[in-house]
C-alpha cells in the first residue's frame, strides 16, 4: 500500500504541475514544450512502474522507477528554460 501511495503522491503532485503550466502556455508562455515531455514520461516510468509494481509484484517495474525519477527531475530543469511573452 505504501508504494500505491507514493506513486499517486508524485502522480498527483505532477499533474497539478503539467496543468499548471498548460495555463501558462494559454497565458503565452513558450518553451514549455520540454517540461511537459518530461513529466509525462516521468510520470509514466515513475508512478506507471510503481502502480504495476504494487499490483503484480514484479521486481522488474520497480527497477524502473529512478529512470522516471531522473525524467521527473529533468522536467524541472528544463522549466527553468521557459519564457513568458516578451
């Protein structure tokens, strides 16, 4: 349970951040195309692996998971390089 937990912790928290800067891009921001890939495939190695690592078991999904982590962190990195309208 407490995997299940962690996962839909950085799956929420990461959502409310990929929708957050969704209405940044409909406000003008440029550049935000990076975080999004990011996150998104992030959120998919990350929380992904841990969902069918709580449910199966299967060590293989857990071993996935840093590689999700590290598209996480990569993800608000390249926030950083994200422009408002000039």
């Amino acid at each position: 349970m407490e995997i299940w937990q962690t996962a839909n912790r950085y799956h929420f928290f990461h959502l409310l951040a990929v929708f957050a800067v969704e209405v940044g891009v409909a406000c003008g921001l440029t550049n935000a195309r990076y975080p999004l890939i990011f996150w998104s495939a992030g959120l998919t190695l990350f929380s992904g692996s841990l969902y069918v690592y709580a449910l199966s078991g299967v060590k293989l999904f857990a071993i996935l998971a840093p590689l999700g982590g590290l598209s996480l962190a990569l993800g608000w990195l390249a926030l950083l390089a994200v422009k408002g309208r000039t």
